[in-house]
C-alpha cells in the first residue's frame, strides 16, 4: 500500500491487493442479488445539463471532450454548455436518467444494484480518490414508493456491511422531512441552506457553523442555538423522538419525518443492535435527497469518513406527469478497500489463482506438460506450465516466488509427482483424479 503513484487520486491495486477488492465486490453482489436486486450498469458519461441540476457539485465535475474538434481547434468541455459531456460523479443521477430513459421495459418497484467507476475532481487524500469504485442499491416506484423501502434498505446495506472483513461500523441515520420542519418551525425559511450548513458540522465545528447561519442565512443566536441543539441529539433507539419535543417546535413536516424516522430505526436496531444509531446532524449535502438519510462510519476510524451513504429522492427523476421516486445507498469500495489493506484486516492467502505450476523436463516435454495442465484445468485446478526447462530448482523456486503452493513433475517413465512446496511434502498423482485441497483450490481471503 506504501507505494508512490505516478498520477495521485486514480487507486490501482497489486495482484493481491485486487484479490481482495474482489472478495469484497463479490460479497457484495451476492448480498444484493439474495435480497432480489438485478444488476445494471449506466455509461461513464452525461451531459453537464443532466449531471448539474441537482446539488452543487459543478466543482467536482470532470468535463469530457476531444482534444480538438472537426475543423481541428482546441475543444473543450464547458459547464455553460447543456449538451457538453462529463464523466458521472456518482451513480445515482445516472440511474435516474437510466429510469426515466427505460420505463417502459421496467417492472416497478424496480431494485437495481450498479458497481462501476465514478470521477470527482477533488484533491487526493487518505479515503479520497478521483477516480473509485462506487457500490449502489436503490428501489424505485413509477407514482408511489412505500414507505417500507426505506426501511428495507437499511437492513440490506447493515447486512451487507456485517459480511465484510471490517470493524463494527455505525449506520447513522436522520429524516430531511424532520429536519426542514424543524428549521421551519424555529423560523428558518432556507431550510436547503441551513441543512448544507449543518452537513459541515464534523468538518468546522459548532461555533462555525453558528456562524455560518447567522452571517449567511440570517438566524439568530436563539435559532442557531436551536438548530444545533437539533443536530446534538444522538439514539441507539427511539428515544430520539422524547428529546426532539422536549425541544418545544411544533410542525407537520418535522412530525411526518419524526414518524418516518422512529420507524427505520425500531426496525433496524432489531436487525443489526448496536450498528444503528438516529443520528440528527445527518444532513447530506445533495439537494435531491428529501427524506430518509444515511450515513455510515467505521467504529474507530470516524476520520476516514462516511462509507457508505445515501437516502430517499422523491423527484429527481421524472417523465411528463410520471414521477419515479426512490430510495437507495451507496458503498465506498475504494474508500473501504484501501483502509481494510492498510490497517490489514484481511489479505489474500496467495498473490495469483495459479495452484499448479507444470515443471518441464526438458524443452521437448512442453506438449505433455501441456497435456496435464489441461487435464488439472478440466477439474477446475488453475494451472500454469513452466516457461522454459530450467533446473527444478530453479522452477520450483519460480513457483515459490509467484505464491503457487504446488509444483508438478513427470519423469522419463512417465511417472507424476506433485510437491507441496510449503511443506516439501511429495507423493504420486494422477493428473485424472488428483486434487489439492479445498482451501489451496482458490486464493482464500484471511480476516485479521
């Protein structure tokens, strides 16, 4: 992991380092796939109308453009320009427009899981990268998505997070609905600006954030106070409902929300104690959110950020008078990946699929080396045939170096031995019926 990259932000992994990546793209798929989501997968780019209408991410945008145009001028991608192209920076607006583009071939709710890349153009640091791997689950309804889906969706993504090889992690989690009318009954009509102040508490702190409403939005030092006081209250249970109304603001938006909250947090603490908390300084910064937020952080490592987020969009996708609301989450793999390598809470038992390296006899016996290879490879053994007829010593220490436990010979007489070259043990086989054992079949992923 302490290698120094020749372009900083784009991640690439080692042979074993991408083994496992893989464990934890797998287990996630097949969590996902057993809880009924079908896979998709949207294009890398939108236009720069589409990927800006919601939320003020224009900084973080990479634009996508031919070095030159047609009549060979320099052409470059501009955010002024609808029609320009830009590379998705996440995947949730992409589905939207995947949606609206396909809803006359879809059955709703429809339940899409998406693993791909996105690109943000921030500045590289531990747990940010410009280009990463993103893990999406979402439902969506054509008219009318039940309430129940929010709840549904906490309990696939703590289940999906138990599965993998990290610390206890804490899925935090708040109500927009609850929030703006809170805002709005202490008087604060820029309900959209006091919450994308409010998304910056971790980062600057209360005072700033005090500040922030009072300079900008106008508030108070009483309803700074207030919302604050909002943003403090923290529940592994529904207690959060009790301090809520102790704090004396009455609205039917901050009740609906209240409702809503009380419901993904009885049923998600029965499903993962411990994991769940009702976290009210959950804002999330998009602007498309509009009830249910989440958020998820690992138990000791707060400092490398969310995880894994998300929420419920009511109208970023819509055709004429069809709305498709939805709700959904998104896994930071990258973010996840790069600090399970570094604090090495799990690592691949062995750098390559290889279990068998053929050795050669000499260069005439390529063929038959070849032959047993494919017998191996016909049960399911990965095998590789040695390049050239070095010394079996020098073969065998290839294999060593390469992480292959097992080395194949065939003598003169047309005998097989298999080694173990961890345990030097060496015995007959026949490359018909022999098989390693089930643990050396495969890479194993080992959990710290």
């Amino acid at each position: 992991m302490a290698r120094n990259a020749s372009l900083s932000g784009f991640p690439e992994w080692l042979p074993e380092e991408r083994l496992v990546e893989a464990h934890v793209l797998d287990t996630l798929r097949r969590t996902f796939e057993l809880h009924g989501f079908s896979s998709i997968e949207t294009r890398a780019v939108e236009t720069v109308g589409h990927l800006l209408r919601k939320g003020e991410i224009d900084k973080e945008v990479y634009g996508l453009s031919r070095l030159q145009d047609d009549d060979g001028n320099s052409a470059v991608a501009s955010k002024d320009d609808p029609n320009a192209l830009a590379l998705h920076f996440d995947l949730t607006v992409p589905f939207a427009r995947y949606v609206v583009e396909n809803a006359g071939y879809l059955s709703f709710p429809f339940r899409r899981y998406q693993i791909q890349k996105v690109w943000r153009g921030e500045r590289p640091q531990e747990g940010r990268a410009r280009e990463f791997t993103q893990a999406d689950i979402d439902v969506v309804a054509d008219g009318v998505l039940p309430f129940r889906y929010d709840v549904e969706l906490a309990l696939v993504i703590a289940e999906a997070l138990s599965a993998l090889p990290i610390p206890a992690f804490k899925l935090r989690i708040n109500n927009r609905k609850l929030a703006e009318g809170f805002y709005r009954g202490i008087g604060l009509t820029d309900t959209a600006g006091v919450l994308r102040s409010i998304d910056k508490l971790e980062k600057i702190g209360a005072e700033r954030v005090a500040e922030l409403l009072k300079t900008e939005l106008g508030a108070t030092q009483e309803q700074a106070d207030k919302a604050l006081a909002l943003a403090s209250i923290r529940t592994e249970d529904t207690s959060f409902v009790a301090a809520v109304r102790a704090l004396g603001v009455t609205d039917e938006l901050m009740e609906e929300g209240l409702n809503e909250l009380e419901q993904v947090i009885s049923a998600a603490v029965k499903s993962a104690p411990g994991s769940v908390v009702a976290d009210l300084s959950i804002a999330r910064g998009l602007d498309y959110y509009t009830g249910t937020v989440y958020e998820t952080v690992l138990v000791g490592h707060e400092q490398l950020g969310s995880i894994c987020s998300g929420g419920r969009y009511d109208a970023l996708a819509s055709k004429g008078n069809r709305k498709f609301p939805g709700v959904g989450l998104s896994i930071g793999v990258t973010r996840l990946v790069a600090r399970i390598l570094s604090q090495e809470f799990a690592k691949a038992s062995r750098s390559v699929p290889t279990a068998v390296l053929v050795t050669l006899l000499d260069e005439d016996s390529w063929g038959d080396a070849q032959d047993v290879a494919t017998a191996l490879r016909a049960r399911g053994i990965s095998t590789e045939v040695a390049a050239k007829a070095d010394k079996f010593g020098k073969q065998i220490k290839y294999a060593d170096k390469r992480g292959i436990p097992y080395v194949w010979f065939t003598d003169e007489s047309g005998t097989h031995q298999v080694k173990d070259i961890r345990s030097g043990e060496q015995v007959e086989a026949d490359p018909a019926t022999w098989m390693p054992p089930a643990v050396d079949l495969t890479p194993q992923i080992i959990v710290a």
